[in-house]
C-alpha cells in the first residue's frame, strides 16, 4: 500500500484506495471516505441546464465569472510533513486505525477529483470524526494555494471564513495557510 499522505497530478480511483487502506485488517468495523471534486462555485443553486448553458457561452453566473478551471499549487516535501501531523494528530483524537489523504496538484477542470480523505477504524463514528477533522484542518492548514482560471482571465482564491470556523469547533484556532501567495 502506498503511505498515509500523496501529492499526485493523476487522478486516483476511490475503491483501489479503500480497498488498499483496510485489504489487511480484520479490526476494520467502518471506512469513512470523503472525495473532494473541482467545481465552479458561482453556479450553486443553478440546475444543470442553467451551469451548461452558462458554459457554453462563457458567461458569467450570478455576476461572478464561470470557473473554467482550477491549477493548484503547493511546496513539495513541506505540504507532505504537514499532512502527516494532521494525520498524527487525527490518531491522537480519535480511535481510528489507518488514514489516507491524496490531494492533486496542476491543473484541473470543474468535476474532477482533487482530494481523497480515507479513514478506518472500529466503528462508524470514529471513522466520520476524522474524516471530518482531517477535511476541516486540509482546508486551512496544508499549504495550498489555489488559482481559478475564468473568461476574465486568473485570480487566487482568497481563505474563507467558514473554513476557519470549521476547524475552530475542534478547538483549534490557527492562521489560515491557505491565503493566495
């Protein structure tokens, strides 16, 4: 099985990777995954119809321009070590017996996967706890820095507030590392 933590142009395939995390222990009760997917975040609340519509003429929705794509970047070697204390520190909290976190990097186009949080353990809700902790502190902590590409041309996107506050209700209270560069 490939280590806890990937950083990885290529697209990943969720069975391979649950079925690697938990192929070898028969202590696994539950596995609690969670795919993360590129998506244009100005086109919430439109039906299917509407986003395509919007595509296909390059306008914008809802007087935001239309995501068309998404690059990421990140420092190799420092955005692994982080991730693996959050892990070390999701072990800690909850009674979980393996994690997995694969995030991509380059570039990416609304609907495709971007990050892969896998957890096992025991029971459920030890599984559901990480998998949520770990989400909650990626958002925030693992240093990436993202740039939407739209008709208008490229621009970073800016930490949310909500993020923070997610990762607050674990009882941490960190700078965000995910501001643009």
């Amino acid at each position: 099985m490939a280590g806890r933590v990937t950083i990885q142009t290529a697209d990943f395939n969720l069975a391979d990777e649950i079925d690697a995390l938990r192929r070898h222990d028969r202590r696994v009760g539950a596995v609690c995954s969670f795919v993360g997917t590129v998506r244009d975040r100005h086109a919430v609340g439109l039906s299917t119809a509407s986003v395509e519509a919007a595509d296909c003429a390059g306008a914008g929705l809802g007087g935001d321009a239309a995501v068309l794509s998404l690059e990421l970047e990140h420092y190799p070697g420092m955005t692994e070590k982080a991730i693996e204390a959050m892990i070390d520190e999701a072990m800690q909290r909850f009674d979980i017996f393996a994690a997995r976190v694969i995030h991509r990097v380059g570039l990416l186009h609304p609907l495709d996967q971007i990050v892969l949080v896998a957890v096992t353990s025991m029971h459920r809700g030890e599984s559901f706890q990480a998998c949520e902790f770990l989400m909650d502190y990626l958002k925030t902590q693992a240093p990436f820095w993202k740039k939407e590409q739209t008709p208008e041309g490229a621009r970073w996107v800016d930490a949310r507030v909500s993020d923070d506050a997610a990762l607050a209700r674990w009882g941490l209270v960190l700078p965000n590392l995910s501001d643009p560069v």
